[in-house]
C-alpha cells in the first residue's frame, strides 16, 4: 500500500498516520479535512505529506475514515463511491451498528472493514497524535466476513504492523458492550466534572485540593463533545440502559449510608475490588 488517504486527521488518524509511516517510510500519506486549519498543521507537524479532497480516493490504496461517527455515518457512502475496486477503506468509530448499516447494501461494500481501534486519550485534533497510542491495544472489526479477503489481509497485516490485537465481534454486541466499557465512563466523567463544578464556583478552592483521584476519575470529561455527542445519539437505546443500571446502583449506595449500613458498604466495595483482577489484562 503507496498511496494512504486519511479522512480526519486528529488524535486517531494522526496517530495511525505516525505508527504506519514509522513501519513503511515509503507510503505517501494524503489528508483531508473540512477545516483548511487542521490540514495545514498536520503538513507542518509532518502527519501528511499532502492535501487531497474526496474526488482524489480513487488513487487510494487504503482510505482511513477517523472522523466523529455521525459525519461517518453520511460521508461512507460517497467515499465508497469514489474508490478504485482495488481501495480499502476502514473506519475507526466507536459505535459500530449505524455506519454498518448504511452500507449494507452498497456495491463496494465487500471493499470496506468496519473497525474500532479501542485506544485514544482525551485530548483532540493533530496535535493530540502521538507515536505508539495502538501497541498492544485491542482492534474491534464488524462483519469481516463482508469484506473481501485480500483487503482483509492487508488490514490484517497493517494493525498487527503496529502492534494491535485483533478481535471480532458482530455490530449490535459491540454498540452494546462498548456502552458499558467507554461511553458509560465518559458520561460518568463529565458529569463528576459538572457536579464539582457547580457546588464549587471557586475554582481556585477546586485546584488547590483535587488530588490524583480526581484528576484520573474525570480526565475523560475533557474529551470532545463534537465527537462524543454523535456517539451517545448513535448508540441511544444501549446507553440509556447503562444509565438505569448505573443510576440503581447509586441509588443504592446512597441508601445504604442513609441506613448507616456501612458493613454492607463494605462489602459491596470489597466484592468489586474484583475488577483488579479484569483490569489487570487491559494495558
């Protein structure tokens, strides 16, 4: 693959963009944006090495779609339009049902591989690449079977060309189960950050005593709400049911210190103290 056209080139596409130029110096790797901005700093930080638009895909080797889900959702279509049979094309979103969906029926489906690459950090936009963000990291792949397999070999080759695992798993279980491993954390986050910031309005009083604890716990609440929008509207039913979930089991606790039940407090902290275990094969 000479010819690497990137659509989005921000924290997930700069990323891929390092990591595969580290491994294969020689391929060319064209961007496109909507924002001439994000172009011109991805040239000047060395992401691409060229500016293209859509009517230029048919000269692609692979085409990687990382922009927010919604904008993927209506953009796939035309991509795979303009593509040459020999063109893959992968996306990197984090909800999986929709943009499957889409496409089901389109002549060039058999040249698309629907992915979610589970990695990223909160921050956005070019500057937000960084070297190294997929090794070791688990790479979702939907309906792999739609795509032919001489293209599935060549992403193959690609992810695991940077250190990526791979596992495969059918759109609706993964819009399900991601709910609960990612978009639910985020919610959690944001509206930590939001509750904090509310009851203090003395933002001095907040810095001087959030410790480590609360940093980690909502540094998720600084991620983009241009892409983390799209992803709760997309994935609606299966979040809502997180929320329920969730939202029992605050209720919960919050009953059992109006109890002072604080031995079954205990205990219910103590019995998820099991997820050191589940997270100590997540790096």
């Amino acid at each position: 693959m000479k010819n690497i056209y990137m659509i989005g080139i921000g924290l997930i596409g700069g990323s891929f963009a390092i990591d595969i130029k580290q491994h294969n110096p020689e391929v060319i790797i064209h961007g496109i944006s909507r924002k001439e901005t994000t172009l011109e700093k991805a040239l000047e930080l060395g992401l691409i090495d060229k500016k293209a638009t859509l009517d230029d895909l048919e000269n692609a080797d692979l085409v990687i779609v990382s922009i927010p889900v919604d904008a993927t959702v209506k953009l796939l279509p035309t991509i795979l339009d303009k593509i040459s049979d020999n063109t893959l094309v992968v996306d990197a979103g984090s909800t999986k049902k929709a943009i499957c969906k889409v496409v089901e029926h389109h002549k060039n489906r058999r040249n698309f591989l629907a992915c979610h690459p589970i990695a990223g950090t909160e921050n956005s936009g070019p500057t937000a690449a960084i070297s190294g963000l997929y090794k070791g990291k688990t790479n979702i792949i939907c309906e792999v079977e739609k795509t032919t397999f001489k293209l599935q070999e060549k992403a193959l080759d690609l992810f695991r060309a940077i250190g990526m695992r791979i596992r495969y798993m059918d759109p609706v279980s993964h819009d399900k189960h991601i709910a609960y491993v990612s978009h639910l954390s985020h919610i959690s986050a944001f509206m930590l950050g939001k509750t904090v910031i509310n009851k203090e309005k003395n933002e001095r009083d907040i810095f001087d005593m959030a410790g480590s604890g609360f940093a980690s716990t909502v540094r998720l609440a600084k991620s983009s709400p241009a892409m983390w929008t799209p992803i709760f509207k997309q994935n609606k039913d299966n979040v809502i049911e997180t929320l329920e979930e969730y939202i029992s089991n605050l209720q919960h606790f919050k009953e059992l210190m109006q109890q002072d039940n604080f031995s079954e407090i205990f205990n219910e902290m103590e019995n998820t103290n099991y997820i050191k275990q589940i997270l100590n094969g997540i790096k």
